[in-house]
C-alpha cells in the first residue's frame, strides 16, 4: 500500500473525541462499552496522523466543566481510561509517541495522577510524535493559572506580552493547533485548548468517534 502523500499537512491537529455515549446508546450498549470502544481510538489516531506527518496531536478527554454536570458518568470514564492507560502502558505502540497531559491533574480520583505521571516519564525521550491528552481541562484555567504564575513571579506589568503569557501556559513548547476535529452531535470547542485554538480551522464530523477511521482523516486533512 502506498504511502499517502499530503499538499500541505498540518502540524497540530486537536481532536474533541465526541459520541462515545450516543454510539452506545444506538446500538443499545453500556456506556461503558462506547467509551472503551472511543479510548481504543485515541490511542489508533496519533499512529495514524504521525503516519501522514503530523506532529503533534492534543485530544480532550475530560473538560473539568463536565464534573459539575454528571460526576457519576465521568468518573467512569476515568476509571475506564485508567484501565486503558495501564494496558497502554504495556503496548508496544507506546514506543511510537511521546505523552504528556494537559489539565488540573492533581484533581483526578484515586492513584490515576500517578499513572499519568509514570506514562510521561516511561515515554519522554520518544521521537516523533506528541500526544497531548487533556484530562480535567479548562482553557480558561490554564490562562488563569499562567497569570497566577506571572504574578508569584513579580513579573513587571511591562515584561507582559503574547510569548510571556505561552512561557506559562502547562506545555509552552507545544504549537499553536492548526486544526480542530469534532466528532458526535455536540458541536462545541468546550473550552479546549483556548489560547492555542485562536486562529484553528475547525470541523465538526457527523461520525461518532468510535466510528471514525484512518480514511476519514485522510480525506479530512486532504481538504486542509
């Protein structure tokens, strides 16, 4: 099979991992059952896009907005995505990617910081390929926070600008995205990744995410 070959490639793609639920729903499954399905995805996705040059690729697992709305259901998926950490851990694709997280980590349920901790550490001298998982995410309070910094810092309200402000922020070397994928019905940026989304293309797939597969991101990033 040939190797496809892309005009132009961007070099951050963010992916807002929607549908998870309404895919489990239809086919009248746990919930479980559709988040398991879309945690397989997301670690299939950066195999893929690295596969067609992209660099970096930051995936919303958890918006922190969603505690408030139904703790019940997402603290089931952090046990879900605890489980399909661990396993990860164990793969053989995790040679393929570099993790790191994004997000209040300190606040996740049970030894799942931890985790996240020992999976960055077992994969920070991979090549290639960023995955950047944003788990309790808020891009509100990742600027709130950066400006907390400053302040602890004393910087001058003179030393302020656009590339001091990304100094702060929880990964400043990662790009700014170029492109966001949505998935599911939600069509929502949900907060994710606020500063480095002001200028993204954003498109809003019809497929769940646990439907979607390497073709569609090849005809996506075909259009790009």
């Amino acid at each position: 099979m040939k190797p496809t070959i892309l005009k132009s490639v961007p070099k951050h793609i963010g992916i807002i991992a929607g549908g998870n639920k309404d895919w489990a729903s239809e086919r009248n499954l746990p919930i479980a059952d559709g988040l398991g399905k879309g945690f397989d995805k997301i670690w299939l996705a950066p195999i893929w896009l690295s596969n067609l040059g992209v660099e970096t690729i930051s995936v919303l697992i958890c918006a922190s907005s969603e505690w408030e709305k139904n703790i019940e259901e997402v603290n089931l998926r952090m046990k879900i995505f605890k489980s399909s950490l661990e396993k990860e851990l164990k793969s053989e694709n995790i040679k393929r990617y570099k993790i790191i997280f994004s997000g209040a980590k300190n606040e996740l349920p049970g030894d799942l910081p931890d985790i996240c901790a020992e999976i960055e550490s077992a994969t920070k001298n991979n090549p290639n390929t960023i995955l950047n998982l944003c788990l309790n995410y808020s891009g509100r309070k990742e600027l709130a926070e950066a400006f907390k910094k400053m302040m602890k810092n004393e910087i001058e309200l003179e030393q302020i600008h656009e590339g001091m402000i990304k100094k702060y922020l929880y990964h400043s070397d990662l790009s700014d995205i170029d492109l966001i994928i949505g998935t599911g019905n939600e069509q929502s940026l949900r907060g994710f990744m606020t500063w480095q989304s002001a200028f993204s293309k954003v498109v809003f797939l019809k497929k769940y995410w646990p439907d979607i597969e390497e073709g569609d991101l090849v005809n996506l990033l075909k259009l790009f």
